[in-house]
C-alpha cells in the first residue's frame, strides 16, 4: 500500500513521531520505576512492572496502527469524492 496524499504523508509521520516520543517517555518512566535508587519504593521484585509497561507497549502499538489506517482511510475517501 503506497501513500500518495501529502496530507496523509505528514499525518502518518505525525503519528509515527508521536509514537516514539510516546514510547520513548513509557521506557524512561519504566526504568525509574525498576531502578530501586532512583525511585526508592523500596520494591525487592522490580520485575512486577513488567507486565505493565509490555501491555502499555501493546495498547500503544494498537492505537497507533488504528489511528494511521483511520486516517488513510478518511483521506482515500475524500479523495475519491472529489
């Protein structure tokens, strides 16, 4: 599937840029929470976050694939009614 709209170009590298920023700001929030020094909860298992931060890892990749498809989608639509 090729994009071919500018409009839906930078939408999708707006989202894709999002993304990584988002990512990039769950990994270091996740890596406060697991490094006992720098968060000091004083949690022996640190390992308890990670489930959490592999689900928010999931649910963003999820959003992010529907948010792109939707708005491809939108943008072939009124593209072809033109």
């Amino acid at each position: 599937m090729r994009i071919e709209s500018k409009k839906a170009k930078i939408a999708v590298y707006g989202i894709i840029l999002l993304e990584i920023v988002f990512l990039i700001r769950t990994y270091l929030i996740y890596s406060f929470y697991t490094n006992d020094e720098a968060y000091g909860d004083g949690v022996s298992n640190p390992s308890k976050y990670d489930h959490d931060f592999y689900l928010t890892v999931f649910i963003s990749f999820g959003v992010t694939a529907f948010f792109i498809l939707a708005w491809i989608i939108l943008l072939k639509r009124s593209k072809n009614e033109k």
